[in-house]
C-alpha cells in the first residue's frame, strides 16, 4: 500500500454516504408517521367521550 491514508479516507468516506442514507431513509419513514398510525391525542378522546 503506497498511500493508506487515501485508503483510510475512502473508507470513511463511504461509512459517511451509509449513514447519510440510512439517516435519509429513517427521517422519510419519520415523515409519514407510519410509527404513529395508532397515536390518539388525549384532549381528542376526552372530545369523543
């Protein structure tokens, strides 16, 4: 290996680009509330009641 440091550097690089769209893709899935289908607020069911 002539230049480990290029190495080292590329691969953190592309430990970054994994985390950037693993974040991306958990903040799209946040977006949708899909984790929230089933949330009911409180002063909503008092309303109903």
């Amino acid at each position: 290996m002539e230049y480990p440091i290029y190495t080292v550097l590329g691969v953190l690089v592309i430990i970054y680009l994994f985390f950037l769209i693993y974040n991306r893709n958990k903040s799209k899935s946040r977006k949708s509330k899909k984790f929230m289908e089933d949330y009911r607020r409180k002063d909503r069911n008092e309303k109903e009641n």
